[in-house]
C-alpha cells in the first residue's frame, strides 16, 4: 500500500510538490499537510496495480479471505484512533466518528466472506454444459466525498479486494487521513504491495487518470452530481464501467396517523446529523395538513435540544461544517427569518446553527436544491397521492423516510416514493448487509449488500461441448 506519495517521488519532476494544509473544522488550526499527488504518480501507481492484480486475482479464495478478515481486525483494533482522525480531519463528533470506524470494519468483515462465495452457474444446454464465472475486472479506482471518509472508502475497496481487483482510493482533498490509516492497516494486515493504495491528490489530477487511464477498469464515485456527469462522460469515452452516487434531497413524510412525537423528535437528527453534510439527509419534511400545526409545535423543542459542539464531547450531537466556504454557500439558503433556530459556540470553528424553514414554496432554492448544511424545510400535504408528488417533485432520488401506523399506506407509499432506500417509522438508510444507492440524479448502481459484488465482477460464459 502507498500512503502519502513523497515528494521526490518522481525525479523527473521539476515543479515545487503541491503541498496542502489540512484544518480541524471545529478549530480552525492546521493540523497536518499532506503532498498531493502529480499524474506522473498517479501513473505510477496504476502501474503498480496493474503488476499486482494478477497475484492477487490468483490468490486462492480462502487465502483473501482470511487476509480481508486479517485487514477487519486490524481496523477493529485501530477504532479509537481512526474515530480520533476524523473527528481532528473532518469535525465529525466523536460519536459519529466511533460508528464510522465500526462501520468500515463491518463493511470489509463482510466481504471478506464473499471470495469463497462468487458462485458461478451452470445453465441447462443442449450438446454439452454451460457455466458462468464471476471473474474480477483488474484496477478499480474509488474517489471518495469529504462528508463521510472512512466508511465510503470501505464501502468502495472492500467488495472489490473481495472479487479479486486491485484498488486506488483518492479522498477528498480536505480529508484524507483515515484512508491513510486504512492503507497502512491493510498493509500491516498482510495485503500485498500494491493490491490497495492510497492517493492523495486533486481531482482534475488523480481522479482525471482514474477516469482516462486505459488500465483503471472501473471508477467509483462519490461527490456531487456535477462532477460525477464529468465522470461518466469521461467514463463513457472509454467505456468504463461507474458507480456513482450523487447527492439526495430526501423527503420525511409524516401522516396524521403517525406517532407524532416520534416522528418530530427524531425529525432534527434525520437532517441535523453530521451537520446536515449527508446525501441521504431527510431535508425536505412533508407533513399531512391536519396535523401540521401540531408537529411544528412538537419539532421545535426538539430542534433547539440538539446540542452543538465542540465534536470531542462525548455529550456532543452536531459539529461544525466543513470549511468557511461551505458554511457561506449553506447560508445563502436561508433568505427570510427561520421558523427555528438552535444555538451554536462561539469562538473558531465553522459552526452554522441547525435551522428550521418554514413556511416555503415549492419552487423555494432551499425546498429544491441539495443545501448539505443543517437547514431542513418544512411543508403540508393534503393526502397521501399530494405527499407523493410532492416528495418525488425533485431531479433526486436516494432517500427517505415515512410515518404512519397504516402498514399499507407504508406500502403504497414506498412502492410510489422514487428513491432507492427508504424507512418506515425510522431514519436507516444505511446497513452494510443490504444495498445503497440511488435513483434520477442521486445516482447510478449499487453499493453495499450482495449487489455490490455485481458491479465489481463481469459474467464470463463458457460452453463445453460434449457430443461428437
């Protein structure tokens, strides 16, 4: 595994190395630089993928099985210190920080089960016998979002060592530590050199040779849906496979015959968590007219209960944004007075409050665009076919959730609702045991689950004659 590629790694480059200072968000101190890395390293760490896939794609299926599950323990014994890097890199709150190390063991123990289980099929045919193969694709690049760094790395480089294919993870630019961490994790565990590396660097450098260069068979892509259209232009032009997942802006639904004052205390932290810095993000809540005026009075004590801080705090349920930048552009949301508003520290720290609108149109920026800042929406509905249309009146399509007592009416309304996961009576949007993913803009293909072994493997036929 390669860490952070050194400077002089490439002798031939004579440009000053692209140095970039990474910052606590909670307190706005550099705490580490890292290099980022040219495209003639990024090259050459293609090039060491490439020369290890063979190795590792032969390697027996109970051999990576055991050096996955080597790599889980490894991350299992290192959580504490991996929830400590995202909580100094990121501003997540230790809470958070502690399930997202937890997860990223979860997700690669999961797959370290799935070598041994990449079955094949045998399909009736005439003259002889015909069998499938699920049979790895060779170098697969994952370039991961700044919002949840740990575990959307796993998600993307666990099913793939899995199926056989040697990885390249870029993460974002602004938090790259705890990818660092798992590389030298996975390194300790026994992974080969070169089966999986770690990549600092821009996008319009490492993430453009992942898109162009002919020996990175397939991109995983977390990120913005303008940025991931590039990506699959650039995909397409080589006809590269993609997974993508773009961005959300998920409806609650809350109807009259639900437990109300479930549904509004867990409203705050179905959009508030990880300061709203989540795809999956319940952003717009849509509740039956009948009871508006009710869940209003019940969400707003329940909004200015969450406690905002400093992200150490084991207390602590919200951190800050990510940079001052992005808490100008979540602020540029909010354009008349809030119907609630929450506290926030004083002093450093890119702290933007938790912040109900209310009430909005429905052509409103904040009700229609992804803000990723804690700034939720808050709409009535007349009946059950109003809350769809109104739930699917968006260009997303990754999430949401729905409240009522009425098992069919939960039914009818998942079934309509266009979103690729959603809850009833609940937040979940996220288990490492089933499929994530999107649908319209929120993305393309499936991660997490047995399906996502799908996207890292191609079908290979093979037909055996057996008459003369």
């Amino acid at each position: 595994m390669t860490a952070a590629p050194p400077a002089t790694a490439d002798p031939g480059e004579q440009d000053a190395p692209d140095l970039l200072d990474l910052v606590n968000p909670a307190t706005e101190k550099v705490i580490a630089t890292v290099t980022m890395a040219s495209t003639a390293q990024a090259d050459a760490a293609i090039a060491r993928a490439a020369a290890a896939y063979p190795a590792w794609r032969a390697l027996a299926p109970a051999d990576r099985a055991r050096l996955l599950r080597a790599f889980a323990a490894a991350v299992d014994a290192d959580r504490e210190h991996l929830a400590d890097l995202e909580v100094a890199n990121a501003g997540h709150t230790i809470g958070n920080a502690r399930w997202e190390a937890g997860n990223a063991r979860d997700v690669i123990e999961f797959y370290a089960a799935a070598p041994e289980r990449l079955h094949g099929r045998q399909i009736p045919v005439a003259g002889g016998i015909d069998l499938t193969f699920k049979e790895p694709l060779g170098v697969v690049g994952v370039i991961v979002p700044w919002n949840f760094p740990m575990p959307i790395a796993a998600w993307g480089l666990a099913p793939a060592l899995a199926a056989g294919n040697t990885v390249l993870v870029k993460p974002a630019e602004a938090t790259p530590l705890t990818a660092l961490r798992l590389a030298e994790l996975a390194l300790e565990a026994g992974l080969p050199e070169g089966v999986l590396q770690v990549l600092p660097g821009r996008g319009g450098v490492v993430g453009h040779r992942f898109v162009t260069h002919p020996d990175v068979r397939k991109v995983v892509f977390t990120g913005s849906p303008a940025v991931g259209r590039a990506v699959m232009a650039g995909c397409a032009a080589h006809v590269k496979r993609v997974t993508l997942e773009l961005g959300g802006k998920s409806a609650n639904i809350v109807f009259a015959d639900a437990d109300l004052e479930r549904a509004a205390a867990t409203a705050p932290y179905a959009v508030f968590d990880n300061a709203g810095q989540d795809c999956c993000a319940r952003s717009r809540i849509l509740v039956q007219e009948s009871v508006h005026e009710e869940f209003m009075a019940l969400l707003e004590p329940a909004v200015r209960g969450v406690r905002v801080g400093d992200p150490r705090a084991e207390e602590t349920e919200m951190g800050p944004l990510i940079s001052a930048a992005h808490r100008e552009r979540v602020a540029s949301y909010v354009t008349a007075p809030p119907a609630v508003v929450g506290t926030v520290p004083e002093g450093p720290g890119f702290w933007y409050p938790p912040t109900v609108l209310a009430p909005v149109r429905h052509d409103d920026r904040a009700f229609v665009e992804e803000i990723f800042g804690p700034v939720v929406t808050v709409v009535p509905f007349r009946d059950e076919q109003d809350a769809v249309r109104i739930a699917n009146a968006t260009a997303y399509g990754l999430s949401g959730s729905i409240w009522t007592r009425d098992i069919g009416r939960a039914l009818r309304t998942a079934r309509a609702v266009e979103a690729g996961n959603l809850s009833v009576n609940s937040h979940a949007s996220v288990r490492y045991a089933t499929p994530f993913g999107g649908v319209k803009q929120s993305g393309l293909g499936r991660e997490l689950g047995p399906d996502a072994l799908d996207a890292f493997t191609e079908t290979k036929n093979v037909f055996i004659a057996t008459e003369d």
